[in-house]
C-alpha cells in the first residue's frame, strides 16, 4: 500500500517555483503589522489547496509525537508529525463540540459567533462563514463526518458532504479512503482548489470495546490495547474501571491514527500532496471528567500539526508561542491573501509558519457556556506557560455539575469515594467547583491543588484576574457583569438569570441542574 510518508519533499525546487512564478506580496495584517505571503489565491501558480483533519475528544497527550507512553499508538500521524511544524503550545478556545468547530468556521468566539452550545446561528446573522469565504474565491469545499457540528449555519450547504451515517458510523477507515478519493476526482474535474475538513468520529465515546459487535460499518482498530498497555492521565485517579475505559478509548485513538493514515494515502495517489497545506487536530480534550466542556489544561490543549511544503520545516517543533483555534480562520486568510472580515477575533500566525518570530502569542482564552443538555455551566478561563485561572459563574456550592462524557470513569470514582477519602475530594471537586480556581501548571500539571486563596499567590491571581477581565470587556462577553459582581452573588444570580433565563427554573433542584431537560441540545 503507498502511504503518505513516502512524499518525496523537493523543497528548494517548490520555492524557488513559487517565488518566480508568484512572487512575494508585502501587505498589511489585522494588527498593522507587514508581512510576507506568497498571493496564493491569485496567482497563476497551482492555488494552494486545505486539509483539515479533526479528531473528535482527543487528548493531545494520547499521541506519541506529544509524548505517549503507550506503545505503538498513533504511528501515521507521528510520520507525518515528522514532516510537520509541530505546535506544542496550541488549545482551543472552546471544548466543547459544536461551539470549538464553529470558532474554526468563524474566527469569533462563541460568545461573538452565536454558537455558544449545540445549536446553530441564528436566522440572518450576518457572520461570514470561512466555506464561505472561500467559495467565493473559486474554492470547491467538502467535508467528511461531524455534519451538523462543523456547519454553524442551518442554510449553508456544502460543495460535498458525507456524514457519520455514510462513513461506517465515522468509524471506517476504508470508507474515509474512498470518499476521500472521490472528492479528490470530483476536484479534477471542476479544475479548482478546494477546501477539505475530514472529521473522524473517533476517539468521541463509545469507546471501542473488542467484546462488543462491530455495527453500522465500524471497522476494528488495527490493533488493540488492555488496560495493562494504557496511561491513565494524572488528572483522573488510576482505578481499574478507569484503566478499563480507557484501554477502549485508546482502541478508538488508534483507530483514528488507521483513518488518518488512509486519508493522507489518497491525498498523496491523488497528486495534491503538493500543493496542499494539511492540518491536524482536535476539536477538544478526551471525554471524561476534568477535560471535554470544561476549561482546564486537559481540556483545551491540542495537538496542532502543519505540513505546507515550502514553507513549513519538517519535523519542527515550536516550544514558546502560544496559538489558538480562533486564530485558526485568520491564518489561512493571511495565507491565501484574502482579505480578512471584520469582526474577527483571532490573529493570523502565518509568521510562525514562515520560520518567524510574532509578539505577544504568551497566553490563551477560553469559555464554555452551554453543554449537550441540562442548564448553562459559564466558564472562562486565561492561561499562559506558568498558570491557569478559571472563573466558575455557574458554581455556587448547591448546583451539581454533570456531563455526558463521564462514563466508567466517573461511576469508578464514585464508587471508590466511600473508601479513599482523595477519590471522594477529587469527586466533590468535579462536581461542585469553587467559583475560582488557579493551577500552577509547572508544579501541578494536573491542576490537582487549586491555589486561589494561598497567601503567596495572589499577586498572580489579581494580574489573572484583571487580565480576563480585560477580555471580556474587549471582547464584548456578556458574562463580564457577572464576573464584575462575582463578590455579590445576590447581584451577580440576578445578571445571571438575565443571561441564561432557564436557570432560575433548573435551579428548583440543583441537584439536577446539568441533568435538566431545559438546556440546549443538538
């Protein structure tokens, strides 16, 4: 079978071409600040064409190319990663599904897009879609899995689309092969440049359990692990039932690895490998407690892998600046030389692609508002190399905290809570929250001992504290009164039932808060 790491790259030969036959343009960015782009989508050159490939709850330490101890686990993406610049520093500014695809669509923030939970824009919003830019500029768009999520807009329709129904559950990677083929050819015929978002519905629950059947066109990962063979992340205690689910969730990490292997092997049959940028990553952390739809290191880090020939160096990595996917739409404008739409949030980093240096990329923001069910949980967060603070609107010490990604995980800790009095702490944590919390991630990488109320860090608190502040006035978040207020809860549950009116119904049973029928579901 041909694969994709056998891509012969000829560097110096495609950019010299570039240069002759494109030439460089000096433009201005969003921030004023000059750069150097090849004019991509105007040239007389090929026109560079997209991929981008997303894992589905993925946590960016489950690959060996960001330092997985299980063995043999992701050796396609890792072969790639070595052809890659390799982002070590890289989140996304919502982990949550729906609301972390449409910041990739838009460039805006969920609290400015209108994607805040699982539902779609509004009817009118007059927030450009990047498909939709990109059409306009002559681009065929097409898109593999995860339909609904990665499409903000209910009217928008795609150029080629095939959903999880139509790939093997989005667990075939045979199935991912052939369409992907098809859209190539389809992309030959109409003779222009596309752009491909591949979405695998893996490692998104249920995990892959080799006792249970394959149905609707699953295939088997091509290899399987027990729990013996797994990591379990430090955020969550080492039980066996914890050990037992994620012995499956690494089956379905490997059997993204399968899928992204045979997508690359038909990008490379097709002749496009070439002339494509290719990008990898997730749309938010694993799914189980303390990482997806919450605002914590595990659940906003992601890998983040770039392959565009001639202007990234294979098998880079860069170690210091921080990116994000708000900044995801605004780079590949900058990169194509299209001119960006007012509006957007995020910063081109194309700069960082090119080899160079950009200022002020030394931390992140990210919000949750709305979960797959059950009342609003608003969380915003600010993180840098050192530190993470986190603001917990919803948490008031009564409201139970509660999502459809705890699993085995969550009920193995529960059940271990009556005897270990640390499962039963970590437990209570989980669910409860206090209204603030601060990590020192040097020490504590697993935000395991929250520092807000230590004497000797609240010189840094209050700098976190005013730095997010400052977001959320600059960046218009409604939730910015609550958080003014966030020392007057009287005041502060009056802002809050304004924001998220079904609240004050939930909150007759708190117990039952995230569990109620009243929030938004997809």
């Amino acid at each position: 079978m041909m694969s994709f790491m056998r891509i012969r790259f000829r560097r110096s030969l495609v950019v010299s071409l570039a240069v002759c036959i494109v030439g460089f343009s000096s433009y201005k960015t969003k921030d004023g600040d000059e750069n150097e782009s090849i004019d991509v989508a105007f040239s007389t050159a090929k026109p560079l064409n997209i991929v981008l490939f997303t894992a589905d709850d993925l946590d960016r330490n489950s690959l060996s190319c960001y330092g997985s101890t299980v063995k043999d686990i992701t050796p396609n993406i890792d072969r790639f990663a070595k052809q890659s610049l390799n982002f070590k520093n890289a989140y996304v500014n919502a982990a949550i599904c729906v609301p972390s695809r449409g910041i990739l669509a838009t460039g805006r923030y969920p609290h400015n897009n209108g994607v805040n939970g699982f539902f779609k824009m509004k009817a009118g919003n007059p927030t450009p879609l990047l498909m939709e830019i990109l059409r306009k500029h002559h681009y065929t768009v097409g898109i593999l899995g995860k339909l609904g999520h990665s499409t903000p807009k209910s009217d928008f329709i795609w150029d080629y689309a095939f959903d999880q129904a139509d790939l093997g559950d989005g667990r075939s990677p045979s199935l991912y092969y052939e369409r992907t083929k098809a859209f190539f050819e389809q992309c030959k015929k109409g003779d222009k440049p596309f752009y491909f978002m591949v979405n695998s519905h893996d490692p998104h629950r249920p995990f892959f359990d080799p006792e249970i059947p394959l149905k609707n066109g699953q295939e088997r990962p091509s290899k399987i692990y027990a729990p013996e063979d797994i990591t379990v992340p430090g955020f969550v205690p080492d039980l066996p039932g914890v050990r037992k689910e994620l012995s499956y969730y690494f089956n379905s990490v490997r059997r993204l690895d399968d899928t992204f292997g045979r997508v690359m092997q038909a990008l490379e049959e097709s002749g496009y490998a070439n002339n494509t940028l290719v990008i990898f990553l997730s749309d938010n952390g694993i799914a189980i407690p303390f990482a997806k739809a919450n605002a914590y290191y595990a659940s906003n880090r992601t890998p983040f892998l770039v392959r565009w020939l001639g202007v990234t160096k294979e098998g880079t990595a860069n170690d210091d600046d921080f990116i994000a996917t708000v900044d995801y739409l605004p780079t590949l404008l900058d990169a194509l030389h299209i001119p960006l739409p007012d509006g957007v949030d995020g910063r081109s980093f194309l700069p960082l692609l090119q080899g160079k240096q950009q200022n002020d990329r030394t931390k992140v923001y990210a919000e949750i508002d709305y979960k797959a069910g059950g009342g609003a949980t608003p969380i915003r967060s600010v993180q840098n190399k050192r530190y993470t603070y986190i603001f917990n609107a919803w948490a008031d010490g009564e409201r139970v905290y509660a999502n459809n990604n705890e699993g085995l995980t969550l009920k193995s800790m529960i059940d271990a809570s009556a005897t270990n009095a640390k499962v039963a702490a970590r437990v209570n944590t989980y669910q409860l929250r206090a209204p603030e919390e601060f990590y020192d991630l040097e020490h504590d990488p697993d935000a395991l001992h929250n520092l807000i109320h230590e004497p000797r860090y609240q010189g840094e608190v209050a700098r976190f504290r005013k730095d997010l502040e400052a977001w959320m006035v600059r960046t218009y978040d409604p939730l910015v009164k609550v958080y003014q207020l966030r020392n007057k809860p009287s005041l502060a549950l009056q802002e809050f039932y304004k924001l998220y009116p079904e609240a004050k119904e939930l909150d007759q049973d708190k117990q039952r808060y995230s569990r109620g029928g009243l929030g938004k579901r997809d």
